[in-house]
C-alpha cells in the first residue's frame, strides 16, 4: 500500500468517526483534535479502528504522538512495509 492508498484509508475511516468533514480540504499537519473538532473518544475510535482495519498495533503510550493525519501516516507506513 503507498502513501496516497494510505491516505485515502485513513481519511476513510476518519469520516466514518466525524462526517462532517470535507476530506478534499484535510490540512495533513493540522491537529486532528483542535482543527475537526475530535474528542479524545473520536481519537480512540479512529485508532482502533485503524487497528482492526490494518493489523497494525498502535500501544497507548504512541497515542499523544498521532495528533494529525500526517503523523499518522508516518506513523502507520513503516509499520505496515515492515508487516
């Protein structure tokens, strides 16, 4: 999977969790929690649901580093070239 196919995922499942959101204008750097207006369940539901979709493990300690999509994917990227 590259990056764009990633992305796409990604931003998939962030709008199952807030459909409010126009993912044509997503600012990869922006803090998910301030900028769409995500609670700290919003978080944790798109996690585990990127979790469960993926297979990759994210432990609770690496949760405050995955602010925005960007980190996000440099998150999630290596782990799954590596699975």
């Amino acid at each position: 999977m590259n990056r764009d196919q990633l992305r796409a995922l990604v931003l998939e499942e962030l709008t199952t969790i807030a459909p409010d959101i126009d993912t044509a204008h997503v600012d990869d750097r922006a803090r998910l929690r301030d900028e769409y207006d995500l609670d700290s369940m919003d978080a944790l539901n798109l996690l585990t649901a990127l979790h469960q979709r993926l297979g990759v493990s994210i432990p609770e300690s690496d949760y405050a580093g995955l602010h925005s999509l960007q980190a996000l994917l440099d998150y999630l990227e290596p782990r799954l070239a590596s699975g």
